[in-house]
C-alpha cells in the first residue's frame, strides 16, 4: 500500500498550516505499510506550549474549512506538550520541542517513506536546533515565557 491522494491532500494542507504558525522541523511520513489505522503521520515541534497549542489550532481550522475534515479524536491539548489529531487518514503530532528530542518519533519511523510537504513546511528543518542555539547564547531569555531567570513569566518570587 502507499498512502492515498486524500492523505496527500490532507498531510500537505496540515503541513503548510503548521508552517503558517512558525512550526519547526516539519516532517511527514509514509506509515500505510507498516500501521493499518492510518496512512501517514505528520511531525511539527514549537519551543513553548502556547506555540503548540496556537499549530494545533491553525491546523484543525485549516483542514476543516479546505478540506471538510474534523479529527476523530484530539488528545494531549490540556498540557501543550504533545498533541495528537487523529484525522483517520493522516495522524498530526505537535510536540514541545523538548518532548521531540525525548521521544524521537523519527526514530521510529525512519524505515518509512518520506512525504513531499510544501517548501514552506521543508525551509522549518533545523529549526529546533537553531533555536536551542539562540536560547543557549542568549541564557534562555528569548521571550519565551518559560525560559528566564525566574524559570517562569511571573516575575521573582
């Protein structure tokens, strides 16, 4: 088997969402021959939880208004570190950037097929890394509401 046109259709609609939101390291694979419940899955990773969330959102509104589709199930959108929109089709996963290095789900599918995504969604590659360089550099204060002196975005204790 290889994964249909609809899925296509949907990975690529998915895909060029996730890169309107700034996501990184964007990443689809081919998983019909090795997994029968759906044809593909797609990756996206953002370096804080309400980037995650904001994709996750973009992603649903996109599929729903040009393709006409809702997921069947949305799990992990409570925390905003891995969400999963199960679309039957296709499968989305949008993880923190931390949980991407933790649990490398690449890894796991590197025997499957590749998917062609839009050139917006291929220019994401690396950026996880870069962005890792740049909180490194700038000691974690990059604007990201996590990272600081205080470890968080309410101010010293």
């Amino acid at each position: 088997m290889t994964v249909t046109d609809r899925s296509t259709e949907l990975i690529e609609a998915a895909a060029q969402a996730a890169a309107d939101k700034l996501a990184h390291d964007i990443v689809a694979y081919d998983v019909s021959d090795v997994l029968a419940i759906t044809d593909a899955f797609l990756l996206a990773s953002a370096p804080n939880d309400r980037q995650v969330k904001a994709i996750v959102d973009e992603i649903e509104e996109r599929l729903l208004k040009e393709q006409g589709v809702k997921p069947a199930r949305r799990e992990g959108e409570r925390d905003g570190r891995w969400v999963l929109l199960d679309f039957v089709d296709i499968v989305v996963h949008v993880q923190h950037s931390e949980e991407r290095v933790f649990y490398a789900l690449e890894r796991l599918w590197k025997d499957c097929p590749e998917l062609d995504l839009p050139e917006d969604a291929k220019a994401t590659r690396g950026k996880d890394r870069e962005h890792a360089a740049r909180e490194a550099a700038s000691g974690g204060q990059d604007g990201d509401p996590s990272g600081g002196p205080y470890g968080g975005s309410d101010g010293p204790r």
